[in-house]
C-alpha cells in the first residue's frame, strides 16, 4: 500500500481503555473526512479486535452527530486485542495461547480498501498500531488517556476530565476528613505515572502526594500525619498513585489480565498504606479508591476542545501525506511525531517538575526528604 496514492477511504477505530473525548475525536475526523475533503469513513467495532475479526461499518455524518459530549466510544474498544500478540485459545492449565495475526489485520483492511487507518489511543494502541504500520497500513495516530503518559505530547485528552472528577472527589472527601479528624486516602488511576494524582492532590490542597516517580517512606509519612494532628489540624488529606511503592518496595497489583499486552492492573496501595498508618499512628484512617469512575461520563470543555483539534488535525496530517504520525500538542501547538517515537515508551513526572517544585514550597509532603 503506497503512502503517496490518493486517499478515498479512512478506517478509524478506539483502541486500549475507554475516555472521555473519543466520540469528540471520532466526530471531528468524520466530519473533517466527509465534508471538507469528500473521503468515506469506516468505524471499526473494537478496537483493533474489530480489525481482526473483520467488524467495520460505514460512518455516515449523521451517526456522529450529536456524539460530541459523551462518554465512551461509540465504536467500542479492548484493551485485550494486540495484533502480534493475540490470544486465539487456552491452554488446558488455562494460560492463553498467543499467535500473531498481523497479516489477517492487514488482509482485512486490503479488503476493506481503507487507504489509511486512524488509531486513538494509548501506548499500548500506538504500539500495536506501529507494528501494523510496519506491515505497509498507513496509519495516523491520535494521543488518547487519561494517564497523560504518551511522550511527545505536552496532553492527551481525557486527562483534564479525569483529574477535574479526581479533584472533586478530593473536596468531598476532605468534608469527612475534616467532620471526623481522619486521614483520609483517596486512589488515583494513571498505571506507572502520577500525573493525575499530582494535578487532582495540587488542585485540592492535599497534604500528602504519593506518586510512583517518588518513592515515599512510610515513617516519613506518619510522620506528617502526627505532625498535623499535634498543630491543630485534626485531619489529613492524602492523594495516592495506584502505581505509588514504597522506597524498595513493590507495587500493589490489583488482577494480571494475562491476554493483555500490558497484564498488570494495579489497585489497593491506598487500603495497604490506610491499615499501616493507623498501626503506626493510631489514627482514624480511611481509604478511597476513585478506580473507573476517573474515565467515565462526559468530557470536560477542555477535552471536547482538545479532542476537536486532535481529530481534525489527524485528518490534516493523512492529506498532507505526515503518514505513520501521531498527532501532539506542544508548547501550545498542533504538530505530530513519527509514531515509532511513541511506542513502547512512556512519559513520566520529571524530577524538576514545576508542580512538584510549587507543591514542595507551599508545603505539601511527597513522603520522602526533598
Ligand atoms: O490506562 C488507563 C487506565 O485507566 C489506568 O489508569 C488503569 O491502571 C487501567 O487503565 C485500568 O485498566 P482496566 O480498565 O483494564 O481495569
């Protein structure tokens, strides 16, 4: 499949969890498509599942009207669906059986005449989506997570909505905090990067910010915790990564969902930390984990915006022949990277970060010395 041949006929599908700001960005390369350049467009059910069990349809524009603040994705998506790392069967001892089905994606799509695919999705998607590339599919890439962890991009969407939901629950649990001078845990989603915890801890004023690029000490944790309750602050609210560990510790893992590409699910590091502070302190403590509720619903102004932009840049990009790019906003600005750049890696919160900087100076612990 050349790159330089005329485009006639896009294929666009979800891949990876689902997030506030698909159906804004599924919206606007549809609209983009139909009328400004006159291209059909095929809605691929699933993810890339869709792709290997050949589920496609048309998109007309009225199927993506009135879309632009919902939830979800009305493709549909898996997170359980890597081309090259397929699970076909189980083995008796109930391990799957992985093959890769590259070239059935690619024959579909041949067959489909789709001249070039729009992936939106995580790392996991752009990964999947680059080894497809490599296969001669054109694809354009489109940043999407909550977890804010794609490289490349200064944003994703779907990270706003999720930190503005994470920062609201903060406020109303910190009533409770406060009613009953507690220590109060609240658990963020985000995997291996704590971007959403850093943003929601700093927007609510939280007292303590445990994420996994700073390992914390648990002593020094307790240590702040009675610290506030002898200074006449009777409560303490802390924000906690699902992905945070102690210094040489490990992670909590939730499930290992063995036919994903990426297995580990993490979950329960607030209930850990929750039962060992009130050992240690003998303080009230409580633990909530925010888990599925931060992807959920209908995006925030910023994400539909952002989504609005990505879409019909990645539309943009196909024209202009940026094939096997990612879109990314930088520095205030539309552009996109070769997607090979993105796969396989992750951003995480640098040690200079300015939020972390402006949180250390306005008092906030992250459980360690700095
Ligand atoms: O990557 C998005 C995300 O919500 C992570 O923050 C979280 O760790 C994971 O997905 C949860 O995955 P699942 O929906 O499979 O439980």
């Amino acid at each position: 499949m050349s790159t330089k041949k005329t485009i006639k006929r896009i294929g666009i599908l979800t891949g990876g969890g689902d997030c506030p700001g698909l159906n804004a960005v599924i919206r606007a390369v549809t609209k983009t498509a139909i009328t400004r350049y006159n291209l059909e467009v095929f809605g691929i059910a699933d993810g890339f599942l869709g792709l290997i069990e050949n589920r496609m349809r048309p998109l007309k524009f009225s199927d993506v009207s009135n879309i632009l603040d919902q939830g979800g994705t009305i493709l549909g998506t898996s997170n359980k669906a890597d081309p090259a790392r397929f699970c076909v069967d189980y083995a008796p001892d109930g391990n799957p059986i992985f093959e890769d089905v590259t070239d059935r994606v690619v024959d579909n799509i041949a067959r489909a005449q789709l001249d070039v695919l729009v992936c939106i999705g995580g790392d996991g998607t752009m990964s999947a989506a680059s080894r497809v590339a490599e296969h001669g599919v054109p694809i354009i890439g489109v940043p999407k997570t909550i977890d804010n962890d794609l490289m490349h991009t200064d944003v994703t969407f779907g990270f706003n909505t999720a930190v503005t939901i994470a920062t609201e629950a903060m406020d109303r649990i910190r009533t409770t905090a406060s009613s009953h001078s507690r220590v109060m845990l609240v658990e963020m989603m985000g995997r291996n990067a704590g971007w959403i915890t850093l943003h929601a801890g700093a927007a609510s004023g939280a007292d303590l910010i445990l994420i996994p690029e700073i390992e914390f000490d648990i002593d020094m944790v307790c240590r702040r915790c009675i610290e506030r309750s002898q200074h006449g602050k009777a409560y303490t609210l802390v924000a906690v990564s699902e992905g945070a560990k102690p210094k040489g510790g490990q992670v909590v893992v939730d499930r290992v969902v063995q036919e994903s590409p990426d297995p580990i699910r993490l979950g329960g590091v607030s209930e850990v930390l929750s039962y060992e502070i009130a050992k240690r302190t003998r303080l009230e403590c409580r633990a909530t984990i925010l888990g599925h509720v931060q992807r959920g619903g209908t995006p925030t102004t910023y994400d539909r915006t952002l989504a609005t932009l990505f879409g019909y840049h990645a539309v943009g990009l196909m024209i202009h022949d940026q094939i096997n790019h990612m879109v990314v906003w930088q520095n205030g600005a539309l552009g996109s990277v070769p997607i090979d750049q993105v796969a396989d890696k992750q951003k995480l919160i640098p040690p200079d970060d300015a939020l972390v900087a402006a949180c250390r100076a306005t008092g906030v612990c992250f459980g360690d010395e700095g």
